[in-house]
C-alpha cells in the first residue's frame, strides 16, 4: 500500500521495494484519506484472487496534494494489530480471510511501527502496521551509494578501504539504511560507511518532501506534535489531550527502543498501551497499564548493563546543537533517555484527564521531542547530533542510539510559518 | 580399504596441499594449503595406526600433535597477517618478500 | 559397507581440496577445505579412532569459520566477484607437486609394510588418555607450553594498544580507554 | 542401559524434534500475541495463536522466493540445511528415558561437535544473499560462538568429568543418586546459557536480531527460510533436551517410566527458556564477551576443578 502522493514517487525505493516483496503481493495507493477503506478493499480483492498485475491505481488525482511526506508501502496485517478504529468494517475482513493467501509482506521479521503518518485525516486510529522493508542495500540502493567507489561488478558496487579505529586498512562498505527498516524512524535515511559492522561514517538525510505547490487542504502537521502546533495556531487544545499525545508518542519511541534492544516482549506490551492511549483510554485505565511497563523497564539490570554508555550526550553538547527535548534533560546515554520517557509516560498518563487549556508557556509546552515553538522543528537537532554519536560505535549499539533518540522525520516536513507562530 | 589406499589418499591430499602452498600469493590461502598439508598427515597417522601399531598410542598422540599443530599455525598466520596488514598493508607473500629487501 | 563410506570420503576429500584452489570466492574456498578436513575426520572415524575423528570435526568446524572472517578482512576480492588469478609459478609448483606424489605413491606401493603387531585397545581414547597423562607425559607438556605461547605471540603481534594506551601511563585509570565498553565494567 | 534402538527410530527422532518444536513456537507464539494484544478472550484464539508457527511455514513455502543480487546460492543454501541437520545429528546421542538412537562412546564430544556445525551453517546464510544485513548477522555469530563456546565445553566437560566417562548413557547411570544440577549448578546455569546462544534464539538472538532486520535470516525466503528458521527451533530443543542426561538425571525419578520424566524435565527447561526469552533483552557479544571470558570461563574452571577433587577422592 503506497500512501501519499504520486510526486513524491520519483524516488526509486518505492520501486526497488515493490520488487522485493514476493509475491503474492498487491500495491496500492492511496492518495485521498477519506477512500482509505476503498482502496484496502480493492487491494484484498486483487490478492485474494490472485491476480499478479501492476500496481493497482486507486488514486484520485483531485484530492492529490494529500501532502504525504514519504509513501508508505505496508502490509494490510494491520488489522490484527490495533488498527480496528480506522477501517471499521473493514477489520473483520482482513481477519478472517487471514495470513495463507493474501499476505503481501513478509510475516514476522520486519515489524515496524507505523507512526500513522497516513491517518492525518483526522483518524484517531494508530495501527501498529506491518512494514516488509525488503532491505536490500546492495541491490536496491547501489544507485545512490556510488560515490568513492571502487567500481562496479554485476552492476553493484565494490567496497573500498579507509583505516577502521583499530588502524587496519579494511575494506567498508557504503549502505544506505532506511528510509524502510524495521523499528526505524519512518523516512529517515542514513548513509553509512561500515567496516564489517563498525560505522565508521554517516550522514543524515530523509526522503525529499516534494514542495507542494499548494498547501494542503486539511492542513499537515507532524502527527507526534499536534497539539502543540494546533495551540501555536491559535486553536484550544486541552492538556489532557497534549499529555495523551506525549504519553503515546514516548511509548511509541520506547517501543522501537524496546525492539531494538530486542527486548521483543516490552515492545509489543509497549505498543499495545500505545494503542489504548490514542484509542482514548482514560487516565485510570492508563494507569495500571503503564505502571508495570515503568517497573519493568526501570529495574532491568540486563537492559542498564547493555545501554549504559552508548551515546552519551552531554547537557551542553546538547543544548548547542538546540536539543529541547527530554535528550537534553537526560544529560547522559541511551539509557538515561529511556528513563526519561518512562517517567514521563508515568506523569502524562495519569494527566491524560485533565481539561484546562494547553498554553505554550507552562511546563507542559514541550513536545515528545522538543519545543515545537522554536526556530527549527526538534527533530532537526536531534538529526545534527546524530552522527557525531554514531561514528565508531558498532550497527547493533547505532541501532539503539538511533532508537534512543527517536528524531521525527515528520516534523521536518512541517516548517513553521513565522506569521502563524508569532505573529 | 587397506593400508595402501589410505596413504595414497594422504599423499594426494599432501600434494594438493603443497601445490596450494607453493603457488598461493596471499598468506592466508598459503594457510589453507599448510592446513591440507596436515590433514594428509593426520590421515596417514591414523592409517598406521590402525593398520600397524593399534596396541600403541603412538599413532594418537601423531594425531593430537598434528591437530595442535594446525590451531598453532591458523593462530599465528592470522596474528602475522594482521601485523603485517597494520603496519605495511600487504597480504601476499611476493610483497612480504619484497619487504626484507 | 565401510568400502562405501570409505571411497564416498576419500574421494570428497581430495576433490574437496583441489577446489580449494580453484574457487574464486573465499567463502566457498574456505568451506571446501572444511569439507575436506571433515571427509579427513570422517575417515579417521572410520578406522577406529571416534575420540580424535570427532574432535578434528569440532575443531576444523570452527577454525575454518573463523578464518572465513580473517579471509573476507584480507583478501582483496572476497566474493570472487572479480575474476583474477592469485598463483604465482603455477608450472614448476605442478612439476614439484606431482614429482613429490609420484615419489610418495611408490614409496607407499613398494614399501614393505609390516604386518599388523597388536590388537586395537576396546577403548582407543581411554589408552589416549593414560598415554598423554603417561609416557607422553612430555609431549602433552609441551603441547601445553606452546599453546601458551602461541597465545601470547598471537596477541602481542595482532594489537596494536597495551596496557599503557587503555589504562593511562600509570595504569591508575579507573575505565580503561577501549573503542568499545566491555561487559564486566573495568 | 546399551539396549539396542531399533531402527525406526531414526525416522521417529526427527519427527519428535519436530513436533517438540512446533509445540515450544507455538506456547512462544501465544506469549507473544498475548503481550501484543493483551489476554485472548478465548480458548479458541488461543488455538488459532499457537497455530500461528504452524500457518507461517506453510505460508513461506507457497510464496514467491527472494533473490538478491550476486548472490551465492548453493552457499546459503547449504548453510540453511546444514542448521537442521546439525540439530538432528546432535540429537542421535539424546536418550530419551535410557535410550538413545545411538550411544555413541563418545557422546559428549559428538554433540558438541554437531553444534559447532551450527557456527559454519549461520555463517554461510549469512554470506551467502550477499547482503549487508545478513552479513553482518553472520559475523554476528561467530562473535556469539567464541563467547559462548569456551564456558560450554568446560560445563560439559564437567559433566563428563562427574561421571567418569564420555557417553551419555553413563553420564545418566551417575546421577542415579543426586542429580548433577544439584553439586554443578555453576555448569548447569552456564550450560543453558549457552544452550540458547548456540540456537541463537532469546537473549542470544543476536545474530538474527530484530535490529538487523532478521539478520543470518535477513535475505532467506520460501523453503529456505522454513529450514533455517526451523533449525534454530530444532536446535534450540535439542539443546534444551540434552541438558536433561547431562545435569537432570535424564530418565531417573520416582513413579513415573524414564521417558515420562525426560519428557517432564524437557518441558519444564523449554519452558523456563521461554520465559526467560520475554525477561530478557537480547545481549550484544561486544559486552557479554567479556562477561564470558572474564567471569564465567574462570568459573566454570573453577567448577571443573571442585568436580575433579570429589571424583579423586570418591
């Protein structure tokens, strides 16, 4: 399923991907939040009869400008996964007609939080899709990774050599991670150099946002951040809803912590609160769910040991590079980020009732990842500190930092107007 | 299956191992002929053994010897390899040569 | 039965290690001299030695996958992707090759071959055993002392920090300076 | 014990393993749905759960295979079969109560020795898509295997050294009295310990870890991925089930017929492995290396060292 705009197709992943995912497989696309359930449906028709054709067009090109940063392409799994409040009727059809014949993803090795970037419709519902990535760095991204190379053989590129950090001259590799990955913030790409699995360079990039020729009709804003930004706008929007979002947005990124630290187990608890939160879920119902999460995570000695100086990121490095967010509070490594997120999921769970006015001065102003009222969206800091963190450290230790820092390629997508904010 | 036809399995796999030995360039796939080498040992040991001297441990012990003998040589061509590779960047044997001069 | 088994070993092993030598790619020349040591494992298996067959299984299993590593980190062309040859005097190592086989194999077919003294003890790796721990006491010393050695060469030779680089020049330093964090916290 | 196994029983074991394993990943399935989408509302869901392991090899062995560019085949081929292989090798010296399909004189060396082929399977999956991902998967293991390997011989060495001898059946026959987990609980805790980092599975699942998108596996699809996947869970059981003749007692308890209470004891070590796999995060080598080599090979020398002295004096 590709969710967004046909302009923003022109980068090739999208492609590359399809091809990867075997069949029997269904694309489709939806441009248009409001035929969402059209377009599934047609989808689980096509697979369900077999029919191995090109990509489905579903797309209606009067709605288009649907402003979707980065296309999505997902399994229709979702169902099963907690994604029931938006497709309503459509649900039960995707339970029951089941995995055997019409899976077009590739089952239990890339699950992957979709962080609804394609509900901005105005749905509550928050999936948690599954994503098959199909990562294949060499075959499907040797286009982008042709620079210093050394050649190229079957049309892929051959590794070159630089000194790796114990002073032996090796070969490394250029890869490309994301923008599609398992448990990796949605539309972010890393180029990396590796040396066997050392990352030895990197540099930050995300998928193109196509400038919109107009803006969009129902208005984009980073799902993560919208409270703040609707307050910012002028609307009203109630402190318990701004705590619900923060509650839900740091289980997400502790979910994909979780998962990545492969602690399997905490991350689908995780993301199962998650769900319950965005389904609107009061306080007291939040509450004992969440506490135990806390509890758990909190006292893990295996987890302290494991994530106990991996990027360490110190108050003044971080305010600096203008971290707002609780990265700058944390004042210290991966794990210190995490019990950040946890207390503050415990305080905003139990403030998820509360119905005063969110104001942009108080304390509750911060967004999941920073104040969303600065010059720069939170997330951009977090991206700049990024790959001073990650040179040297080993994939599975960049995986976590990534993880624990959680950037938000969505609100990059969003610049701030200067009128609509402080005028 | 007699004693014959185990030796000269040895000895092929002795010469194979040799051949490999004499004309690899890289240090790391002379170790592999060095590696093949021993194995025709390790076999001719445990041919006389059973065919000559089953009552004796001797045969055993070559074997032991000859086992020890490969980890030896794997851990230290490894270790002058990755010596070698850190200080002048070579891994073949016509550029270590090359070096003493 | 055991004719079967043995000429299916025998023959492996030799194809296995002639393409050694003629593979491009290093894993798959790494894993055809694994299958070689194996079939050479196999066929000691075969005559009667269980312990040792078992234990050259074990430990060819692992050595070659280790030096799978050691050879994707050196070797310039890993994959074999890139078709080149890397013999040097390929002619004259022929020559002294089958020179050397053909001595060997007359030698082998001419020697007299005395016949079988003895009989195989019941449990081979028991008198393994009692003859390491005995009269070859010396040997398994030495054994002992060169693997200890080989320890110590191989490091020295392979790391490039001692102790001075990771724990300050008067080794007082609380965190020793590694790329990595260990496990244990020192 | 020495009864000899009759033949059948070499077609019978593989197909045990199997339907051990389907039942282990199915409880592990439920486990996880249940933490996915809190408790099933019934009987019947939870059925439909534990089917999932079930329901996904069959779909992968329907689906369209994945090729990745340049890549060696044959090898990753290899390295996938090798991994079930291995395990069923290994598993020719379980006895299940006293009896085994074989038991061999050397028993001890022999499993370990099968396992070991895991190191060269994982490996060859891993190199073979030609796949940076996986690749990195099958480094990954290597890493594992010398963590692991060098406190898990010496555990099972100590067993051996308890009893005096090499083959299983005799390691059982010693623990008819007092179970060996009771006087070698540091080479017990090592043993499981390693019993899941050498099917790569848990808090060893590393080398096939989520953060590499499924690592070792990454790039694996259709027949080839059922066997490698289904290796690990085969291995995994097996590795489990032989710490029951080495540290359990094997078939040794009251009432019960031997291969009840192998089957018993099997399933309490699978169960507690599964248990500890949601408690646990998954370990990275580059810490637990030194946990390994520093804290738990002293150890179990240690261990070994105890063991030797009461044998001496016995």
């Amino acid at each position: 399923m590709v969710l967004g705009d046909r302009e923003a197709e022109e980068s090739d992943w999208v492609e590359n991907l399809w091809h990867a995912i075997p069949a029997p497989k269904a694309r489709v696309e939806v441009t248009d939040p409001d035929r969402t359930a059209d377009a599934l449906d047609r989808g689980l028709t096509e697979l369900a009869h077999g029919q191995l054709r090109g990509p489905a067009e579903t797309s209606d090109h009067d709605h288009g400008a649907a402003a979707g940063h980065g296309e999505q392409p997902e399994a229709d799994e979702h169902a099963e996964h907690g994604g029931h409040e938006a497709d309503g009727d459509h649900g039960g059809h995707d339970m029951h007609t089941g995995h055997e014949t019409h899976d077009e993803h590739d089952g239990h090795d890339m699950h992957r939080a979709h962080d609804g970037h394609d509900m901005h419709g105005g749905d509550e519902a928050h999936g948690d899709h599954d994503m098959h990535g199909g990562h294949d760095p060499h075959g499907g991204h040797h286009g982008h990774a042709g620079h210093d190379m050394g050649g190229l053989v079957d049309g892929l590129p051959m590794a070159d050599r630089a000194d790796d950090r114990d002073g032996l001259r090796l070969d490394r590799l250029h890869v490309p991670l994301g923008p599609a990955l398992a448990d990796w913030p949605a539309g972010l790409i890393l180029r990396m150099a590796l040396q066997g699995d050392v990352v030895q360079e990197v540099t930050v990039e995300t998928v193109a946002v196509p400038p919109s020729p107009r803006p969009p009709s129902w208005g984009f804003r980073a799902f993560w951040d919208e409270p703040w930004l609707r307050t910012a706008a002028g609307e009203r929007v109630s402190k318990g809803d701004a705590a619900r979002r923060l509650c839900a947005a740091h289980l997400d990124s502790l979910g994909r912590f979780f998962a990545v630290a492969g602690w399997a187990d905490m991350a689908a608890r995780t993301r199962y609160v998650r769900d319950r939160a965005l389904a609107g879920a009061d306080a007291a119902e939040l509450t004992p769910l969440v506490r135990p999460l806390i509890r758990r995570a909190g006292r893990s000695w295996t987890l302290r040991r494991l994530t106990t100086g991996l990027g360490v990121l110190r108050t003044g490095q971080a305010r600096h590079a203008g971290v707002t967010g609780p990265a700058l509070v944390a004042d210290g490594d991966a794990h210190s980020r995490m019990l950040m997120w946890l207390d503050a999921v415990g305080r905003s769970a139990a403030a998820c009732d509360e119905t005063e006015t969110l104001d942009l001065d108080g304390a509750e102003a911060i967004g999941p990842r920073g104040r969303v009222d600065g010059p720069v969206p939170p997330s951009q800091a977090l991206l700049d500190v990024l790959p001073g963190l990650l040179e040297g450290t080993e994939f599975a230790c960049a995986r976590i930092i990534v993880a624990s820092l959680d950037p938000d390629p969505d609100e990059l997508a969003h610049v701030p107007a200067a009128g609509m904010l402080h005028g | 299956m007699t004693l014959e036809l185990l030796l000269l399995v040895a000895a092929a796999l002795f010469c194979v191992g040799l051949f490999g030995a004499l004309t690899q360039q890289s240090i790391v796939m002379l170790m592999m002929g060095l590696e093949l080498m021993l194995g025709g040992v390790i076999l001719a040991a445990a041919a006389a053994w059973h065919y000559i001297a089953p009552a004796a441990a001797d045969g055993q012990v070559l074997i032991v010897l000859a086992v020890t003998a490969m980890a030896l040589e794997m851990a230290v061509g490894f270790a002058v390899v990755t010596a070698l590779f850190r200080s002048r960047e070579v891994d073949m044997t016509d550029m270590a040569a090359e070096l003493k001069e | 039965m055991d004719a079967a088994v043995f000429w299916i070993l025998a023959v492996l092993a030799v194809v296995s290690g002639v393409w050694v030598f003629r593979f491009d790619s290093m894993a798959r020349a790494t894993f055809s001299l694994l299958t070689s040591l194996l079939c050479v494992g196999g066929l000691v298996i075969l005559l009667g030695l269980d312990y040792l067959g078992i234990v050259i299984v074990l430990m060819m299993t692992i050595e070659m996958a280790i030096m799978a590593v050691f050879m994707v980190m050196y070797m310039m062309n890993p994959a074999g992707l890139m078709p080149m040859t890397m013999m040097h005097n390929k002619k004259g190592a022929a020559v002294v090759c089958g020179l050397v086989f053909a001595l060997l194999a007359a030698g082998i077919l001419l020697a007299p071959w005395p016949a079988r003294r003895g009989k195989a003890p019941a449990d081979p790796t028991m008198e393994l055993g009692m003859s390491l721990m005995g009269p070859q006491m010396l040997t398994m010393m030495t054994l002992g002392l060169a693997l200890f050695a080989t320890i110590v060469a191989t490091v020295v030779l392979a790391t490039r920090r001692g102790r001075y680089d990771r724990l300050g020049d008067d080794l007082r330093a609380r965190r020793a300076d590694d790329p990595v964090r260990g496990g244990v916290g020192q | 014990m020495a009864e000899r196994t009759p033949l059948w029983a070499v077609f019978v074991l593989p197909a045990l393993l199997v339907a051990v394993a389907l039942v282990t990943a199915g409880v592990d399935a439920v486990l996880a749905a249940g933490a996915r989408t809190g408790r099933p509302a019934s009987l019947r869901e939870v059925a439909v759960r534990a089917a999932g392991p079930g329901r996904e090899v069959l779909r992968q062995l329907v689906q369209q295979p994945r090729r990745t560019r340049a890549s060696d085949v044959p090898l990753a081929r290899i390295g996938a079969a090798l991994l079930p292989v291995a395990a069923v090798l290994a598993a020719v010296v379980l006895p299940l109560g006293f009896r085994s399909v074989s038991d061999l004189p050397d028993g001890i060396v022999w499993f370990n020795a099968m396992e070991a082929l895991a190191w060269a399977a994982v490996w060859l999956a891993g190199w073979g898509p030609n796949s940076t991902l996986s690749l990195i998967g099958g480094y990954r293991f290597l890493a594992q295997g010398l963590a692991y390997e060098l406190p898990h011989m010496l555990a099972i060495t100590t067993a051996a050294l308890g009893a005096e001898s090499l083959r299983v059946g005799e390691v059982v026959d010693a623990q008819a009295g007092l179970w060996f987990a009771v006087w070698m609980p540091a080479a017990f805790g090592i043993y499981l310990l390693s019993a899941m980092a050498m099917a790569f599975w848990g808090p060893f699942d590393q080398p096939a870890g989520q953060d590499v998108a499924g690592g070792a596996a990454a790039e694996l699809s259709g027949a080839d991925r059922v066997l490698f996947l289904g290796g690990r869970w085969l291995l995994l059981v097996v590795a489990a089930a032989f710490s029951v003749p080495l540290f359990l007692g094997g078939g040794h308890g009251p009432l019960l017929p031997g291969w009840a209470w192998t089957v018993l004891k099997t399933a309490a070590v699978l169960a507690f492995l599964v248990w500890a796999r949601r408690r646990i995060p998954t370990l990275r080598m580059e810490r637990y290396l030194e946990l390994a080599w520093v804290v738990l090979t002293p150890l179990a020398i240690a261990q070994a060292l105890v063991v030797a002295v009461v044998v001496l004096n016995r």
